[in-house]
C-alpha cells in the first residue's frame, strides 16, 4: 500500500513537472521572441508539437539503438526526476531520493546522454555525431566547475543528501549556500549555462549549422519523446540548483517560481551573449568559472 | 678411482699420437679425439661426485716421486674437481660441435684443440706458480691456434693482436714469479702461504704483479679491446671455448692465487669486477654485431664472478652457493650462445629471425638468455638474490646498485637481441641447417641448466619455499607444445580450474587475496576460452601464458619477499613473451621488456634495503625498514611501471594494443592488476591508516590524478581502437593509484571497486573489440562503422562495458565513482579528486567514439559481409557481462567483506562504509545499487513499451535515407564523421597531451647510446692501444695499491 502511493505521488509530480516544464518553455520562448521584437508563438505551442508528433503515423527508424536512443534519453530525464526530493519536509514528494544522493543525480543525467549519443549515432548523420561529438567536449569542461562547487558545498554541509543540504538552507535567505558560499554558486551557475545549452554554449544544437545536431534525424515519436524529456530535465535541472543552491522549496509554488528564475538565468545570458566554438567555450570555462570554484573550496579549507 | 694424472696422460699422449695418423686418418683420429675427452669427463666427474659425497678426500699428486719445491704436485679437491668437471665436458662437447671444422684443417688442429684442453686441466689442479705459467703458454698457444681456425684476416689479426697481448700479461707474471721465488723461496703455492711470505716486505710486489696478471687475463674492462676483438672474430665454437673454458680456468686461478695476498687484494677485485661488470655490459647496449655483443657479455658475467669474489668474506657461508649458481649461469649459457651462434652465422643481430626455423633453437636461445639476465628459475636468480641479501645486510648499497644497473643494461641488450630473434625479420629462402653435431651440445648445455636450476633452488637458503611444480607444468607445456592448441587450451584452462579449487581453501579468510586471486584466475580461465578460436598448434604461447598467471598467483600466495620476487620476474617474462607474439609487437615488447626489468631492479632494491637490519624476509619487514624513505619509494616506482603511472607508461599503449586479441585482455585486464596488489603489498606494509600522511602517498596520489587525466586525454585522440582502450588502462590504473594513496576505509574499497571494475570491463572490451579487429583486420575505428548489424553481440558487449567504464549508474561503474566522492570529500585531497572527476568526464568521448565509430554510423562496402566475432569470444564476454551486472545489483556482496576485512584487520579502523541491507552508507551519503538499478530498470521497460506501441508502424529505411537537404552522401567514408572526431577538443587542450614523457625517455636512451657508443672507441682495434691501456691499468692499479 504504501508502495502504491508512493508511486502515485511520484506519477503525480512527473505530471506537475512535465506540465509546468512545457508551460514554461512555451512562457520563455514568447519572452524570447519578444525581446527580437517578434509577437512569437502562443504559449500552448510546446503542446501542439507534442500532440502533433505523438499522431504522426509515418515512422522510420534506422536500427535497434536509434530506436532505443530516445527511451534512453528519456529515462535519463525520468530518472533524476525520480531521485529528487522535490519538496523540502514532504516525505511523499521526495520520489525515490532514498536509494541515492547528489552524486547519484551527478552521473545519472549521463546515461540519457549516453542513450541519446548511441541512439543519434546510428541515425547515421554526419550532423549528429558533430553535434554529439561537440556536446561531449563541451560538456567536460561545463562539469568542471559544477563538480568544483558541489565539493564544495559537500564540505559546508558535510553531506552529499539533497535532502541535507536543503535542510540545512532553511530558515532565511541568509541561509541559502547563495550567501554562505557565493563561490560555489557562482561556479555553479555559469555550469549551469552550459548545461541548459543556450548561447554562448549552443554549439551542440546549432540550427544554423548542424540542423539541431543529435536529434537532426528524429522525427514523430522520437522526438516526441524528446520534447517530454527536454520540458521534464529543464525543470529538473533548476529544481536541482534550486536544491543545492537557493533554499529548495517547501511548496509547489515556490517550486515553480525558483525554477523558473533559475532557467530564466540562462536564457538571459544566451539573449545577451553570442555563441562560442568548442575550442572557445572549453578554455573560457576551465579559467574563470574554474577558478571560482578553486575558490569555493579554498575558502573552506583554509 | 682413477687418478687424475690420467686426465694429462689421456689428453698428452693423445695429442703426440694423433701426429703419427696420416692425414687421411682424420675420421678414426676424430674419434680417438672424442674418446680422449670423453675419459677426462669420467674421471673430473667421478672424483667430483665421490669427494662430494663423502667416499674421498682431496688427493695431492706429486710428479716425478719427489715433493715440493722439486716436483710439480696437481690437486684435486672438490673444487678442482667441479671445474676441471665443467671444463672437460665443455671440452667433449666443444669438440663434438667443432669437429667438422677441426676435420677440415686435419689431425694437428685437433691435437691443438686437446693441449688446449689438457692445458686447462692442469691450470686448474696445479699447485705450483711455474707450472702454472708454463700451462697457460700452452692454453694461449693452443687458443691461439684455434682462432686461426677460421682463416680470414680479421682472425688472423685478432689472433696475432691476442698473443701480444698475452705475450706481455705473461711477461709479468713472469716477473711476478722472479720475485715470488726471491722472497718465498719455493715456487709452490701453499709452499708460499705457510712460509708466511705475504709479510716478507717486497713480497707484495711478486703478489702484485701475479694477481695483476690474472686479473688481466680476466679481460677486465676497459684493457679488453684485444679480448673482445677476439670473441668478434674467432669462430663461435672456439669463442665458446674462450669464453666458458678458458675463463672459468682463469677466474679459478684467481681464486686459488687469491690467499697469496692481502686483504686489499679482494678490494682490488671488487673495484674491478664491479667497473668490469657495469663498464662492459654498458658498451654492450648499442652493440649489434652478435659474437662481439656476446663478448660484452662474457666479459661482464666475468666481472660478476670477480665482484663474488671479491666479496668472499662479506658473503660468507653463501658465497660457495653465490659463485656456484653465478658461475654455471655464464658457463652454460655463454656458451650455449656461441654455438647458436655458429648455427645461425649471422653478423648483425638483427638477423636472427632466422631462428626461428627451428624450435628447438629457439628455445635453448630464450633459457640461454633468460639465465644470463637472471629470471627466474635460472640459477643466477637466486644467486643475485642471495648475494643482493649478503651485501644488504651489510649495507653495501652502492654495490648493489651496480650490480642492479649492469644487470639491466645486460638484459637490455639481450633482449633487443631476443626481440629481433622472435620477431625480426625471416626471409623465406634462407634455411637454418642444424647438422646434429651443432645443436646437441647447446641442447645438453640448456638441459644442464635446469638441473643446475634445481641444484640452484636446493642450495639457496631460500629455494626450498618455492613450489616447483607449475614450473614442471610449464616445461612439460613446452613437451607437449606438438599438440593442437584446443588440446592444450583445455590442459591449462583445467590445470587454472584445478589450481584455483585448491587455492581458495588457504587464501579464503584473506578476502583481499581472494579478489585477486579470482581476478588473475577466473580472468586467466576466460581470456583462455577465447583462444579456443585459434586454429593450429599455437606454438610457444601456453607455457608463458601459464608462467604469466603463475607468477601473478605467486604474488598472492608468496609467504616472504622471496617468494614475491620470484613470482614477480615469472610474471614479467610470461608476459613479454605472450607481448611479443603480436605482429607488430617487437619493439613495444621490448619497452615493456626495458621498463619491467628496470621496475623489477628497483624493487629489488627497495627489498635489499627494507632487509637492511631486519633477520627475516617476511612482507611485513618492509614496514620495519630503517630506510623507509628509499624503500617505499623504490618500491612505489618499480611497481607503478607495471601500473604504469604516467612517465613510465609509454611501453603500455603499443604493448596492449599490439598483442594478439586475445592476449590484449589479458595483459590489460587481469596483468596490470599485479602491479596493484605490489602497491597493496607495500602500503598495507607501512601501515595502512597511520601511514595516511606519508609524503610519498601524497606525491603518488597527484601522479595517480595527473596519470588519470592524461591517459583520459590520450586516448581521446586516438584512431585505433586497442590503443584508445590501453591508453584507457593507464588513466584507471590512475585512479586506483590515487585511490589507494588515500590510505583511508573509503578510499581503498573505492580502489578495490575500481580494480574489479576495471578488470570486469577492460577483459570485456578488449575481448569484444578483439573480436572486432580479428574479423575486420584493421585497429583504425575511421575505417570501421556500422557494424551493429554485423555483430550486435559485440556492441551489446561493447556497451555493457562503456557504460561501466564512464561510472553510469546503474552498473557498477557508478559504484566506484560513489565511493570515490566520498572518499574525496572524506580525505580532503579536493584538488586532486576534482582532476579525477575531470578526467571521468573526459571518458566519456573515448567511450562514445569507441562504440560509435564501429558499431553506428555509416557502414562501409567492404565490411558489408564479415560475421559475427567468433563464439569463443563472445562465451567469456557474456560470462563477463553476468559478472557485471551481479556487482551493480549486490555489490554489497563483495565490498561488505573487504569492508569488514579492512576494519577488523586493523589496517583501516575508522570512517568505514555502513551497510544496511542493500544501502550503503558513509558520513556524507548513500546509495544502494539494488534499488537504483529495479527504479531505473522497471522505468526503463515501461517506456520502452510505451514507445513500442506508439511507434509500431514503423518502417526500416535503407542506408542513406536520411535529412541531407534531398541529397544523397557521397559515400560511407565521407559520411561516417569519425576521423580525428574531436579536433574542436584538441584545439583546446590537445597541448596536454604533449608527449612530454616519450620525448624524455627517448632523449635519455638517445644519451645512454650515444654515451656507450662514444666510450666504444677506446677499442680502436689497433693493437698498441690495447698494450698501452693494459699498461695504463697496471699503474693505476698500483697506483691504487700503494
């Protein structure tokens, strides 16, 4: 009994979630259109496509693992949905946070990665692979900064739990690790850009170039499944620095609104700045952002 | 018991009797010769065996019935008659594979080749210094003789430039004998000694230029060049006889003149031996031409025995065992040598390949070189054992250093040479002929040399805890190598199976021990299985295979340091020699070769100086040595050129991605794994947890990060897939240095989790990408793509092993990666666990370049049609696959024993991992494998049903049917993005990958050559060099003295 509520409650967030994530993308791509002075989409937009792809009749696929790259890819989003605790103090809206902690979260969002990587390979575009294959570098030097600052809260709290460490954020915004330990969340936040992939770090989609890179050969229910993971991780995501760095949430507003203005940070950069090659994005993270980490760090050993 | 005066009787009488056969008798005088040495052989043999044993005493022979000083009187004790032994069967055995030469040039050679070995007989048994000199003018005529034998110029300058330069030797012994009866007054040696003449002032100058002479005779670096011009240009049977016979009749002399004088004299050679030793062996590096290389060699082994010596009182009651086992080793083997050398008659070493016609030659070469190098179960191992030990004991480390480094260069040269014998090139014209008479007396001489191994093995103190019988298996391997190689894969996979049921008893509450031991055996009995596929006999690849997986269990169960040496040279010769078999393997084995000997040296050393005060070998002395500072650090470094830790990885890549597909995982997988358990040893010796704040911990754990981050970054650069896999092995041997150097619970059941998880996975992949590469026969991943159709089994195994090897949960990767962050965070070594984390990342494009560039993308024409990688393959990769998925589901099964073992056994009492069911958990966090992996499991299924029904109309489209602005791709090749993938990566940090190391080490052997080469000039070859430096060295010498 027990069990089944359990699950009941943790289908019922991925409900909320999904929902409000593609709310939420359909909010900033109107904010983004009429920043370039256009009236843009209609809010319900990311619905549309996501009705319209899941109908489409005609598929193709190109081999076993382009089948099972979305489900990957999907299962990934899934799964760090399923091990965080998503609201502080509510034991029934923690999911399954008790089998692992920050580092579980850390290296799951690699396996839909991995999956998407495999599943866009055998698509057999020369475009995906030098989406993935930037992706893939990019991405090293991105984590860089995050790994830095998430030692370093490590070390503040002594905990890896989310839970713990958000917990220990209660009580204030005095509380919150963006003022006890400006560092991390700095070096955290710049990772962040990175991983939402919005200028400067949007070489791995790059629609002008690489026709959207990994997923330039998915179509109807593949990118279906896509679009569902992409609205499920944003809001994960921000969930997850939410967690770590700005108090968590005790309720579902709260929730929504600090996730929110989290993502809304990396749209905000990409709005302002222009896109970085490869070669440019990896040295400009592992100076600045890392060393802002370093710092993080240095100023809880010393 | 024949009276040994019958030696000089027989050999005498023959000799004067051959002059009356004609020339057309040489067949009957042939064997009339053969008879005449062969009764020398009975008689040395027989009154060895009986003064051995007991039945007889050392006798005394006085000629012409009177005694001293007015007769010659000849001795024969047990020592005489052990080298008067040696030499006569040298002698039967010399003649027997020179008697077709000996034929050619008529009946005088061979009573030239009879006074020569007559001569020997009575330099070795005589007692009086006159006598001596007259015989060894005789032996150097005779020598003389014989290198003349080949009848070309350079032998007759070599010959002529031999007798000067023996000439003038002779000369002051002469002038040493004026004096020795001026002062002594008789001309007997003990004559001399019981006078007590040494103290007669003056005296010491009859000694001095007696012993000086002898010791030149020696051939002591550098007044050798007319020596080494000899051995070059003789031909190989008399360089033979020179370098066995006339040398140990020498060296012997040496031995007996020694009690003639002072204290200082076993000073004197000692200097000499160990310059001799280091010098000549030095030389030998870039020496290619193979008589002159064996020169090199002779000379150096000489220089040991006088090092032996000269070390007679400090070895004390070992040094009879010291010289014995020293002493065979160069008797046997050189000239073992020589005569292959005759068979084969090639210059230039790097001809040999030609050898490898015949089996049997090539393998009495391997023993022969192996002996002189000192593997073990060679008699000099224990005897450089043993003497390493006396001098430690004494703290003579400059000593030991020495002989460790002019044992290297020796095995360097000598294993260029063996490389270029197994794999240099063999035109398919040339034929070895080995005529009978050639090769039977190499045979006897290699077979002696396992019996001298045995008699090695029961005089060493050491020997009787060495069990002998794998090492049996292993020859009787090479008995039955005629078999087909099924036949004998199952002898040794059942041989593993039996050896591992009765192992497991002894080691089973050593849960450490026991991983390891599952890791070499249960890996050694898959990676086996794979070589079902091989067809044919496979010739030469189980007995090392075995030796390989011996030595790596030896290291588990070895009681002392001994028995861990041992085990540890086993392991590296079986090693190289499954290296080496791969096609392009000669010069990657021989770096492995360079940096395991050099490896093995250091840890001998480190051994040496941890017994430095302490009375036992055991392990656990090396936590008590008195140095610890240089023990642990040569410790540390000679184990981590196995792990290879960066800098001392550049043998590794070529190694690992050369060898045959189904050696690869075993010398990736399962071999590296001896290095980590030499690095357990060591650290559990000083101390597990109180020694955490070692330096040297400190330091290993910055070279385990900077080794994991820059094997990472090389083999994303890589186009080969083995080579992308070895450089792999270098970054996680990284981080299991690193996560060892913790020295903390956490930290070393991450170190552990990572060993199985490396072993789990790289057999895996190298097996899978083996099965690749034996079925597209190409390393490059550009030229390979979409081969998931071909072989979805090996991408499922290629998967299975990426996704454990970038850490992502639910497979056990993850696991370690766990474990690590919290040992990190635990430990406080932020810095440079975020480097470690850096570099896991950047697996991640190796792994993704791996499976895609050969299983997706575009598939090409010419691999449209290969199969399936053979099922030999795929059997243990599946059993692998199981495995994996047992430790990701229950790893608890594992890490809670080691856990417990690690508390209990007080090695790391605190900050130990928590299990609560399936949960584990640390001070920081938790994690449970069991759950993680049934959430992700069941959520995975259920959509991938949910996205089966919503997509069941779909169709499958041909090749080329994709998003290409309605055009078509010009080919697969142009299509497939793979080559040079991540240009944009290396653009950016491709400037750490910068072969700093290989252009050190490069630069360094570049010096080391040009060093020896530049010093090889002082062998001009002009013959009045030679006088003045044999001049030179005589002051010095008395300059030094006096």
């Amino acid at each position: 009994m027990e069990l089944v509520k359990k699950i009941g409650f943790v289908l019922l967030g991925l409900f909320i979630i999904l929902n409000w994530g593609l709310i939420m993308s359909g909010i900033i791509r109107k904010i983004i259109a009429r920043l370039g002075m256009r009236r843009g989409i209609k809010v319900f937009q990311p619905y549309i496509n996501l009705i319209k792809n899941y109908s489409i009749r005609s598929q193709i696929s190109h081999g076993v693992m382009f089948y099972l790259g979305p489900v990957f890819r999907l299962s990934g989003g899934i799964g760090i949905f399923l091990f965080m605790p998503l609201i502080h103090g509510s034991e029934l809206w923690s999911n399954f946070s008790f089998t692992g902690d920050l580092i579980l979260i850390a290296y799951f969002a690699f396996f839909g990665m991995l999956g998407m990587a495999l599943g866009a390979g055998e698509g057999g575009h020369p475009y995906s692979a030098i989406g993935i294959s930037r992706g893939l570098a990019q991405f090293t030097a991105i984590e860089l900064p995050l790994t830095l600052a998430i030692i370093s809260i490590a070390i503040q709290y002594n905990t890896l739990s989310i839970s713990e460490i958000v917990a220990a954020q209660q009580g204030g915004i005095q509380n919150w690790t963006l003022v006890t330990n400006p560092f991390a969340t700095v070096a955290a936040m710049i990772s962040f850009l990175g991983a939402m992939g919005h200028s400067p770090f949007s070489v791995v989609m790059a629609p002008q170039e690489i026709p959207i890179g990994p997923p330039t050969e998915y179509h109807g229910t593949f990118l279906g499944i896509l679009q569902t993971n992409r609205a499920i991780l944003h809001v994960i995501e921000a969930v997850l620095y939410m967690n770590l760095f700005f108090g968590g949430a005790t309720n579902w507003g709260i929730l929504i609104l600090k996730s929110f203005l989290v993502y809304f940070w990396s749209v905000f950069v990409g709005m302002v700045f222009p896109r970085f090659r490869v070669d440019q994005s990896i040295p400009w993270l592992l100076k600045l952002p890392v060393l802002i980490g370093i710092i993080a760090i240095a100023l809880l050993i010393i | 018991m024949v009276s040994p005066i019958y030696i000089i009787a027989i050999l005498l009488g023959m000799a004067f009797m051959l002059g009356l056969l004609s020339k057309s008798g040489t067949r009957i005088a042939g064997i009339l010769t053969s008879v005449s040495l062969a009764l020398p052989v009975y008689i040395s043999i027989s009154w060895f065996i009986q003064i051995l044993s007991g039945n007889a005493d050392a006798i005394t022979i006085f000629t012409a019935g009177s005694v001293p000083p007015f007769s010659i009187n000849l001795v024969m004790g047990l020592e005489e008659a052990f080298f008067t032994s040696a030499i006569n069967i040298l002698g039967l055995l010399g003649f027997i594979y020179l008697s077709a030469d000996l034929k050619k040039q008529g009946v005088r050679a061979m009573a030239l080749y009879l006074v020569l070995i007559m001569g020997l007989n009575v330099v070795v048994m005589t007692r009086d210094i006159f006598n001596l000199f007259v015989f060894m003018e005789i032996v150097t005529i005779a020598v003389a003789g014989l290198i003349y034998l080949k009848n070309d110029n350079q032998s007759k300058e070599a010959g002529f430039k031999y007798l000067v330069a023996v000439g003038i030797i002779s000369l002051f012994f002469l002038i040493g004998i004026g004096f020795f009866y001026f002062y002594g007054g008789t001309l007997n040696i003990d004559g001399f000694i019981a006078a007590n003449s040494v103290v007669v002032k003056g005296a010491t100058i009859a000694i001095f230029f007696i012993i000086i002479s002898i010791i030149l005779e020696l051939k002591p670096f550098p007044a050798n060049g007319w020596a080494l011009d000899v051995y070059q240009a003789a031909t190989p049977g008399v360089s033979a006889l020179i370098s066995s016979g006339t040398a140990t009749a020498s060296i012997f002399v040496l031995y007996k003149l020694l009690p003639l004088g002072s204290e200082i004299w076993l000073q004197i050679l000692t200097v000499v031996g160990a310059v001799t030793f280091l010098g000549s062996n030095f030389l030998g590096i870039s020496q290619k031409n193979t008589n002159r290389l064996l020169g090199y060699s002779s000379i150096g082994q000489v220089g040991l025995l006088m090092m032996v010596i000269g070390f007679m009182p400090q070895l004390g009651s070992a040094f009879k065992m010291i010289f014995f086992s020293v002493f065979i080793s160069h008797f046997l083997a050189k000239a073992g040598l020589f005569w292959l050398s005759g068979i084969v008659k090639k210059e230039s070493i790097t001809d040999w390949g030609i050898l490898r016609g015949s089996n049997i030659a090539l393998f009495l070469f391997g023993i022969f070189l192996f002996a002189l190098v000192g593997f073990p179960p060679f008699p000099s191992f224990y005897g450089k054992w043993q003497m390493v030990m006396e001098l430690a004991g004494t703290g003579r480390f400059i000593w030991i250093v020495i002989i460790l480094l002019g044992s290297f260069f020796e095995g360097l040269y000598l294993f260029r040479w063996l490389g270029y014998a197994i794999k240099g090139e063999k035109s398919n014209e040339e034929k070895l002929q080995i005529p009978w008479d050639k090769i039977v007396p190499p045979f006897i001489f290699g077979i002696s040399l396992f019996i001298a191994a045995y008699y090695a093995n029961s005089m060493s103190v050491y020997g009787n805890t060495i069990n002998l019988i794998p090492l049996v298996f292993i020859l009787l391997l090479f008995v039955i190598d005629f078999l087909p190689a099924y036949i004998k894969n199952t002898i040794t996979i059942g041989a593993m199976v039996y050896y591992a049921v009765n192992l497991y008893p002894s080691i089973s509450d050593d849960t450490l021990r026991v991983v390891f031991a599952a890791i070499f055996l249960i890996g050694g009995i898959l990676t086996m299985i794979a070589g079902y596929s091989v067809k044919g006999k496979r010739k030469g690849f189980f007995p090392f295979a075995v030796m390989m997986y011996f030595g790596l269990i030896g290291l588990i169960e070895a009681e002392n340091l001994f028995q861990f040496f041992f085990a540890w040279e086993l392991m590296t010769l079986g090693s190289y020699i499954l290296i080496i078999r791969g096609k392009f393997s000669m010069k990657h084995a021989f770096n492995y070769m360079l940096f395991s000997l050099g490896g093995a040296y250091l840890i001998f050393l480190g051994i040496a100086m941890s017994s430095f005060g302490n009375t036992s070998l055991d392990i656990g002395i090396i936590g008590l040595s008195t140095m610890p500072g240089w023990s642990y650090t040569l410790l540390a470094i000679g184990f981590l050129t196995k792990t290879a830790a960066l800098g001392l990885h550049i043998w590794l890549p070529g190694a690992h991605a050369e060898a045959e597909s189904d050696v690869s995982p075993m010398v990736s997988g399962i071999l590296l794994k001896g290095g980590v358990f030499g690095l357990i040893v060591l650290f559990l010796a000083m101390g597990g947890e109180q020694a955490a704040s070692h330096p040297l911990l400190y330091s290993l754990g910055w070279l385990g990060a900077i080794t994991a981050l820059g094997g990472n970054l090389l083999a994303v650069f890589q186009e080969d897939a083995k080579r992308l896999l070895a450089y792999s092995s270098v970054a996680n041997l990284g981080y299991i240095l690193f996560a060892l150097a913790f020295m903390t619970n956490i930290g070393w059941l991450s170190a552990l989790t990572y060993s199985i998880n490396h072993f789990l996975f790289k057999t895996l992949l190298f097996l899978a990408i083996g099965g690749v590469v034996l079925r597209v026969k190409t390393h490059n991943m550009y030229e390979m793509g979409g081969l998931i159709k071909q072989m979805p089994w090996s991408f499922i195994a290629v998967l299975i092993g990426i996704i454990t090897l970038a850490g992502i949960p639910p497979l056990s990767g993850y696991a370690g990666k766990w474990l690590f962050y919290n040992a990190v965070i635990t430990k406080g070594w932020y810095f440079q666990g975020v480097l470690v984390f850096f570099a896991g990342t950047i697996a991640f494009l190796y792994c993704f370049k791996l499976i895609y560039s050969v299983f997706l993308g575009q598939p090409k024409d010419r691999f449209r049609k290969v199969k399936e990688a053979p099922i030999w393959y795929l059997i243990p990769q599946f059993i692998l696959i199981i495995g994996i998925m047992i430790f990701s589901a229950r790893p608890d099964l594992v890490l809670k024993p080691i856990g417990a073992l690690l508390t209990q056994s007080s090695y790391f009492p605190s900050d130990s991992l928590s299990w609560e069911n399936v949960t584990a958990s640390t001070n920081l966090g938790y994690w449970s494998g069991y759950k993680i992996m049934l959430v992700i499991g069941v959520m995975f299924a259920v959509l991938l049903v949910w996205l089966m029904y919503m997509s069941r109309k779909t169709q499958k489209v041909k090749q080329f049917n994709i998003v290409y602005a309605g055009e078509r791709p010009f080919t697969p090749e142009t299509t497939h993005f793979s080559h040079n993938m991540f240009s944009h990566y290396y653009k950016a940090l491709g400037f750490l990958s910068a072969p700093l190391a290989t252009r050190f080490w490069n630069i360094t052997n570049d010096i080391t050559h040009r060093i020896a080469d530049g010093s090889k000039r002082l062998y001009t070859g002009n013959g009045q060099t030679y006088l003045a430096v044999i001049m030179a060295y005589i002051i010095i010498i008395y300059l030094i003295m006096f």
